[in-house]
C-alpha cells in the first residue's frame, strides 16, 4: 500500500519511536521557486499515478487482438535467469491457427475444415464453422490463438498427406504460425520483480509491464529490440557453464540478474511465516549486497502468478518495494543520527539532556513512552528510540543542513534501480507552502515525510559501505549476439564519511543489543534499528494500525548484506510493535543467510583475539 505522509498536524499524536501552473511573471524569490519546483514534483507524481490508472483501463487481461483483424505475431523475447543460470522467465512456444475466409466457397467446405480441425486439434468445430461464416469476405482470421506443438504437427503432418491428392483440400487454407508465450517456470517466486507480459489497446501484440519485463521491454524483445549500450563486452563462452544452461535463448537477448533464487526463496518463505504469524495485511523483505547495490532478493506479499496475473487485482501487480510509499517512522532515526555525527554537531558520547518532551515550532513532540530519561548518548537514545533526542540533533544542524543530509541519503529522488514504477517518495522542505519548523522535528524520527522500502534500504546500506551510496540493481549481466555486458555497480554519492559510518555501525550494534534484542543472531554482531509507525490518514493518524520495519546489517565489521523488514498492520492483539514483528523476522532471515553463505560466527571467522 501507499501511505500518504499528510495529516492534520493538530490531530496528529506522536509517531512511535520505537518501537509542483506556471505563471506569467518571471519568479524573482528563491522561496517562490521552491514553490513551484514542489508543485511540479506533486504534478509529476500525480501524473504517474493517472498513468498507473490509464494503463490498467488499457490492458486486456489475457485476450489477443480481434480474430478478424490482421496483426504482427508475437516477438520472441529474451529468457531470465538468476545469477546461477536457474530459469526465471522464458518463452514456450505454439502455433497460432489462421486463415483467409475468402477461400472458402461454401458451407461444405467450412464445416470440411471446421470438423478437421476439431479431429486435429481439439478446436470447438461450431466455433471455427461461426467464425467463418461471420468473416466471410476477410483477407485474415484467426481461429485460435495457440494450440500445442503436437497437436501443430498432426495438423501439419495432414496437410502434407492432402498436398499428394488430386484437388484442393480446404484444411490447405489453414496456416500456423510459432508464437512464443512467457512462461514463469517459478510461478510466485519473484513475481514483483519480474512483472508481466499483457496486451494493451490499440496494439497487436503483447509488452512487457512492471519489474523486469516493463523496464526491460525494448532490450527483451528481439523485433526491434535496443542493442547493448557498452563497447566493453566479453564473450558469452567466459560465463560459467551453470549460468550458461539456458542461454542463448531463441530471442538471443537475455537478462543475467543479482537475484539468487536460494534467497529469493528464503525471503519469501520467511516472509509468508511473518504474516501469518503476525496476522500482518502485507509485507516486503528486501536483501542487496551493501558494497555493489546488488539486490539478492526482493520479496513481497500477498504475491501473485505472473503465468495467470488475470486472476488477480491489477493494483496488485505492481511492485511494493519501489511504488509503495510510507512513513517510515524509527528506522529514519539512523539516517539522523548519521547526519548529525557527520556534520559535527553532536559526538557519539555527547549526552543530551531528555526531559520528556520538546516544543518545535508548533508542536509539542514526546517519546513514546511520555517518559524523560535524563542524561542520554546517541547510543541510548537510539536504543530507547527517543524522539526528543532525535529532535534536537534536528534542531542542532538546523533546517538547511538537516535537509541536505535527507537528500544526501537518496530521499525524496528515485535509486535509480532497474525496475519499472519506482516513485520518488515525499519529503517537504523549507520554503514550501506545506513546510513548518514542527516538520523539522517530526521528519527527524520519519513522521511526516514518505520513503520507499527501497529508498530506506540503500540509504542504510551507504552506512553498511563507508558512506558511499550505491546505485541499487536487479541485472548483473545482458546477453546478446553472444557478447556479455556485465552491469558495473556505480556509486551515486556519498552519504557520511568513512570513519562516521564506522562509528555509526558501533553504534547500532550496541542498539541490538541494548533495545532490539530480538534481531539478534547468536555468535553474530549485527547492526539496526527497528521502526514503529502510525498509519496517517485524512482524519490523523491511526491508534492501533502500524506499519512496523527492521532494517540491518552484517557481520557488522565486513557487511555481507543489507535486510529491510516490512510489515503493515501487524494484529495489534500480538503485537503492533516493531520489536516483537519485523525484528525478529529479520533475525530468522539473517540466521539463514549465515548458514547459506557459510559466514562463521565472529569468534571463529575473527579470532577471539581480535573481538571487543
């Protein structure tokens, strides 16, 4: 779902903590400026989201274009396999059963050819007899849009036999056609990522949308498809041979991608158990490599087939982890606490003083618990997540500052990632109509402003990687003509400097420790932080509904990988907190990855010698 960061300030209780019409005058006024820049951003968004909506009223779920109406067959298109050559999307074929109704100079002759093909293969013999007699006069009909290759070469091995008697047959009239159809041989596992194959109006064939298959549609398709955009290639015969199983396809245009179907599958499984355990509405598990932005897996759920998408809810075929925007409440707190370190305001042993509640600007923010704490570092602060504290880190780089760092991070823009519909987010800023100082406050602990679980899982990653924010990506390597154009991972910027993200990390493994003990994985130091959030709507902001999140890394000293959890609206009789949902959630999806990847616990990978 979709989250909209707005709701009435005055009706709005505290967010948990832990748990763009141009005008005709030149714009003289930098704050103007701002102004439009933001209703030009809201425009384009609304924008996608009217285009989201077009789309689906264009889309003809499972139908091919008229019979009567002449068209271009199907393009072959391009196989998908995982970065071990496991087959995630690949084209079967059939043949397409067409005619010329002209041909035809009775009814004798129809039901001849309509009985033939009934016999043949098992096409209705009244529904190809009404089909010609309703075309009569037409140059191309199509009598059916696939049949099985078996069931082709009957047809074939007939017409051959007729070809050696006197006369003309009318089953000689009928033609056949290979026509590819997308085939996902894993049904569910990684639906989202690789979207969908579907007709649209006005078009004679079909294209790809969402995920891969959207983003990807031009490079996939070998009629007209786009060629490789790098000079630098390697041969296709350097691939290890495992990888090289089912390619080339027939298309000879294929996709290599960072998903390992092993952690596709654990993530998923995992996050199906979260579900029902939590009787939570929805969910998405996000695994990338820190140190390149690969995506090892992306898991969301409720899912779907893409083989028979038409059954589902088209609001459901889109992507979660890169279209759906929230707020997402405690997580953001590192992305402060990272802000404030780096721009100097604060030490990692600074206490700041927590009395419980803190005016800024209009609005009196308080911690959860409506408790002060006194005395507290950064490492307390986060492990008892308290917003005052994370307010006046705020309050202390000021708006301008703060705001650069939000930006710094990759929020409110997309990450760039290869995936179709991925939005930008929401983050209001100074000098906007819609700003005040209270946002300072509130955005600090992820109120009031929209992420997308992408976005959140990068940004955390640029801590996990130095500092350097990558640019998140799904293909590793594109196959064409038997070259290979691997994908290099590309460094958008940097967030905090290295020693700051260092610090940082100590940091967060100390929160585990100290506040979310849940997340813990024994013999293993892991750095995050969990995040509980109210859900706002146009009335305020939900008492009980919460979207909860864990986000983390490890081994914290060398990270191996990034995991986002997600959870909206957990049962709040079990537990609406993220604590007790998302946390442990994570730590079962990271307890599998050490076994997976055969990480030893730190003692014997380090050397007791060499651990704190």
């Amino acid at each position: 779902m979709t989250a909209a960061p707005e709701a009435a300030r005055s009706a709005a209780p505290q967010a948990m903590s832990e748990p763009h019409s141009t005008t005709m005058e030149i714009i003289q006024k930098r704050e103007l400026w701002r102004f439009w820049m933001i209703v030009f951003v809201f425009g384009v968004l609304t924008g996608l989201v009217a285009l989201a909506l077009f789309v689906h009223q264009l889309l003809q779920w499972g139908e091919g274009p008229p019979a009567g109406l002449p068209h271009q067959g199907e393009s072959p298109r391009g196989s998908i396999v995982d970065r071990h050559g496991e087959l995630l999307a690949a084209d079967r074929y059939f043949y397409e059963v067409t005619t010329t109704p002209s041909y035809f100079e009775d009814d004798e002759q129809r039901q001849l050819v309509a009985s033939a093909l009934q016999d043949l293969a098992g096409i209705p013999a009244q529904q190809t007899f009404d089909q010609l007699r309703a075309y009569p006069d037409n140059l191309f009909l199509r009598l059916a849009a696939r049949i099985s290759l078996e069931a082709g070469h009957r047809i074939l091995a007939e017409q051959k036999r007729l070809m050696e008697e006197p006369g003309i047959h009318p089953l000689l009239y009928i033609n056949l056609t290979p026509t590819p159809q997308r085939y996902y041989p894993e049904q569910r596992l990684g639906a989202h990522l690789l979207g969908i194959m579907a007709m649209l109006k006005e078009t004679t064939w079909r294209r790809g949308l969402y995920g891969l298959e959207g983003f990807y549609e031009s490079y996939l398709r070998q009629r007209d498809g786009v060629g490789l955009t790098s000079k630098t290639t390697t041969p296709a015969a350097s691939l290890p041979a495992e990888v090289r199983r089912y390619l080339p396809s027939v298309a000879g245009r294929d996709l290599i991608l960072t998903i390992d179907r092993n952690v596709q599958w654990i993530a998923e499984e995992e996050l199906a158990r979260a579900l029902e355990l939590y009787k939570a509405k929805a969910g998405t598990i996000i695994v990338m490599a820190p140190k390149t932005g690969e995506i090892l897996a992306m898991a969301n759920a409720p899912t779907f087939d893409p083989n028979a998408f038409t059954e589902y809810d088209p609001a459901a075929l889109q992507n979660p982890a890169v279209s759906a925007q929230y707020e997402p409440g405690s997580v953001f707190k590192i992305i402060t606490a990272a802000a404030a370190l780096d721009s100097g305001v604060v030490t990692p042993t600074q206490k700041l003083t927590d009395t419980g509640s803190i005016a800024v600007g209009q609005r009196v923010i308080l911690n959860s618990d409506r408790a002060g704490h006194g005395q507290v570092d950064m490492t307390e602060a986060l492990a008892r997540s308290l917003n005052v504290i994370t307010a006046q880190w705020a309050l202390l780089m000021g708006q301008r500052q703060f705001y650069q760092y939000v930006e710094r991070f990759g929020f409110g823009n997309v990450t760039e990632i290869d995936l179709a519909g991925e939005v930008y987010g929401l983050i209001k800023k100074p000098g906007t109509q819609d700003w005040s100082l209270s946002d300072l406050g509130t955005n600090s602990f992820g109120q009031g402003l929209a992420v997308t679980p992408i976005q959140m899982a990068n940004a955390v990653a640029s801590i996990a990687n130095g500092g350097k924010l990558m640019r998140p990506y799904v293909v590793q390597a594109r196959v064409l003509d038997g070259q290979v154009q691997v994908t290099e991972p590309t460094v958008l910027g940097t967030t905090v400097r290295p020693e700051i993200a260092k610090e940082l990390t100590e940091i967060l493994v100390r929160v585990v420790e100290q506040g979310n003990q849940a997340a813990g994985v024994a013999g293993y130091r892991i750095a995050g932080k969990s995040g509980t959030a109210q859900i706002p709507t146009k009335e305020g902001y939900t008492e009980d509904d919460t979207i909860v999140t864990f986000v983390g890394y490890a081994p914290a000293d060398d990270p191996k990988f990034v995991i986002l959890v997600k959870l909206e609206r957990p049962d709040p009789s079990i537990s609406r907190w993220a604590g007790y949902t998302a946390a442990p959630t994570f730590a079962q999806v990271a307890r599998r990855l050490f076994y997976y990847y055969n990480i030893p616990p730190d003692d014997i990978r380090l050397g007791a010698n060499n651990l704190e």
